[in-house]
C-alpha cells in the first residue's frame, strides 16, 4: 500500500518528462524529482525492517523512467564525498551504468563550459535545422548578427528569439553598430554618420557655443551633446532590432599610420577628444538599457594592415601605448561592460610577438590588474 501511494505521487512527474529538452536545466523539474528522492528516504526512515526499508526505496525508484534516474544519480554524483560503488548499492545498478552516466553529466558540463565563451553568428535570415541542433548542445553565450542574418525588425526579433531560446540564459544578442561604413542595419534601417563625423561636427563653433555653463565658460567634454546623440540613436535602433549589445564605440586613435584601414571608425587622434566622444555615447548606450563594446584593445591607431587578415606589428613602446592609445581604457572602463581585443602584435612591449588577443601580458597583466577592468573581454 505504501509503494502504491508513492506511485501515484510520481506518476505526474513522467508527463512532464515529455516537455523537457534533453539540455535544458529547468529548475522546478528538477526540485521536483529530488523533493520525491527525499521523500523516498523519508518514509523509509520511518520503517524499522532495513530489508523492507531498501525494498520499498527501490520499488519506489524503479518507478521513475530512465531520464528521470539519470538526473538524480547525476546530482548526486556532484557530492565528492560519494563514490560509483556507493551509488551502484544505493540504486541497485551496475557500477558500468553509473560510469555511463557520470561521463554524459561530465561531457554537457564541458560542452556548457565551452559554450559559454562563445557568441557565435548564424547562416541567414532564418535557423537551419542543423543550427537548431547545435545551438541546443553547445548552448552559447550569446549570437551575433551580421548584414545577411537581418531584412527587418519583425525577421530579425523572430530570429533572435528562436536563436537565444535555444542558447544560454541571459545571453548577448549582438550587432555592429558603430555608424558610418561599419553599421549592420544600414540596409533596414539607414545610414547613420560615423564617430569621426559626428566628434568633428562637435568642433563646430555653433555647437561648441551651445556648451557652456553658467558662468558661460566651455562646459566638460563628457557632456557632448552631439556624442549623446549619436549614442541616443544607435542604441534605440540596436533595441528596436532586439538587441542588446553593439559592439562599439571604437576607442583606437585615428593617426595616419591606420587612416586606410580603419577610415573613419576612431572618433579623433587626440585622446582627449576620443575620450570626450566615448564617454558620451556609452553613457546614452546605458540609459537605453544596451551594452557598449570599447575596442580595438590595447590600439589599433598605429596599425597600417588589417588585423581581420593579417597580424599587424605595432612598433609603439609600453610607455607610448599606455600614455596614448590605452589612455581611453584607463578613464573610461568602468562605462564598458565588454572590451575588445585586437589580433595585432606589439614587439617592442613585454607581449613580443603575440597578438593582443592571446596576450597574457596585455590581457591579465594590463587590462584586468593595472587597469582594473571587471567586464567581459571579447574578441
């Protein structure tokens, strides 16, 4: 009679097994299957026969399907404490079959690891099936959409939704959306100027006579209107489109060694100007509840080759790169909730020859300990 009335408490608990995917970590399904695992101990410690107790325990367990079996002895595996063998007796299963199910948590772990560092792009306007599946095993942190990926605001939500439904919770949804010729919603939405136009036009006397404070001296850099704007109006599109990061601004210094490759992307050679432009348009990024991207980690100003290609060598010293090109970092990283870094090579640093982005020295060493940066670093 016990057994029976422990079957009817977890007879609803197979029907649910149907709506649940096989990586998806639904936390009140599995409440439920430990809540009636304890509740199995439970009534067994009520029982003074230590035969009966386990008959009824395991009766009690083999009513549960071969998915719902796996969960529990998968979380009771978490328990370093307890061994294959103490598992194996507890539930009456080979030792073989407790291995089995320890390599399959063990494997979705690493895939979940793994995947967790990835924000990855897709093939067009609509999943594949092939997408789908893969998105469900490697459960990335976010997707990023390109030009091909994006026809208009309905496609593209619908789009976003189907691809971070099926990756990690909370996950990025990311775009290029700087202005001027890196923009990814020109085509459905129009062109929108670049930094460098619009941190000139800030130049302007007209504008510049609209800043000034009270005593009607110049008011602060940071409270450049036109870099609000500009802000203002890239991360009100980027959210219209479902999305919650762009991957901008471009904080690199606009020389003339790297005016042919990254044209008009930095916002000035000056870093006091890039500086007042950033801070402005990660401001107004923020209040529209987006994400901004500072990039291209430690600086690109100097670089005359494209790092998509090939890996440039920035010929700058240490002393040069922090004093200049990192100074942007060094003010304004605590507005940036991801950085990006570059694939160029600085050989006359403590980095040498490796890229940025796979640089201990510029990474851990500089951007996270001497610059003290706790956001995402991205690549």
């Amino acid at each position: 009679a016990e057994v029976k009335e422990m079957d009817l408490r977890l007879s609803h608990t197979s029907s649910l097994d149907d709506n649940i995917s096989d990586d998806d970590d639904r936390t009140t399904f599995m409440d439920l299957l430990e809540d009636q695992s304890a509740n199995h101990e439970m009534t067994v410690a009520n029982h003074q026969d230590s035969h009966r107790k386990r008959k009824i325990f395991l009766t009690a367990f083999d009513t549960l399907n071969e998915r719902e079996k796996e969960i529990i002895v998968s979380r009771k595996l978490r328990d370093d404490s307890v061994t294959l063998d103490d598992l194996s007796h507890k539930y009456n299963i080979s030792r073989e079959r407790v291995r089995q199910i320890e390599n399959r948590a063990m494997e979705k772990n690493l895939r979940r690891a793994a995947g967790s560092l990835l924000v990855v792009g897709l093939g067009g306007t609509e999943l594949t099936g092939l997408e789908r599946a893969w998105l469900r095993v490697v459960r990335p942190a976010g997707i990023i959409l390109f030009k091909r990926n994006i026809a208009d605001v309905e496609q593209t939500r619908a789009l976003l939704n189907e691809a971070t439904g099926l990756a990690a919770l909370h996950s990025a949804r990311c775009v290029d959306v700087e202005g001027g010729t890196v923009n990814r919603l020109r085509d459905a939405l129009g062109p929108m100027p670049s930094a460098q136009a619009v941190a000139r036009a800030s130049l302007h006397p007209s504008v510049s006579a609209g800043r000034r404070g009270k005593d009607g001296a110049p008011s602060s850099p940071a409270t450049n209107p036109l870099a609000r704007e500009h802000g203002d109006l890239i991360g009100r599109a980027v959210k219209a489109f479902g999305c919650n990061t762009t991957l901008a601004p471009v904080v690199d210094l606009g020389l003339a060694a790297s005016a042919e490759v990254l044209g008009t992307r930095p916002p000035a050679a000056a870093s006091a100007e890039v500086i007042a432009f950033a801070r402005g348009f990660l401001e107004a990024l923020a209040a529209q509840g987006v994400a901004g991207c500072g990039k291209h980690f430690p600086g690109l100003g100097s670089a005359d080759l494209d790092s998509h290609f090939v890996t440039p060598e920035i010929g700058r010293t240490f002393r040069q790169v922090w004093d200049e090109d990192l100074l942007p970092y060094r003010e304004l990283h605590r507005l940036m909730p991801m950085i990006m870094t570059n694939h160029a090579a600085y050989p006359r640093t403590p980095g040498k020859d490796s890229p940025a982005s796979a640089s201990q020295f510029w990474i851990s060493n500089v951007l996270r300990k001497r610059i003290g940066y706790r956001g995402l670093v991205f690549t």
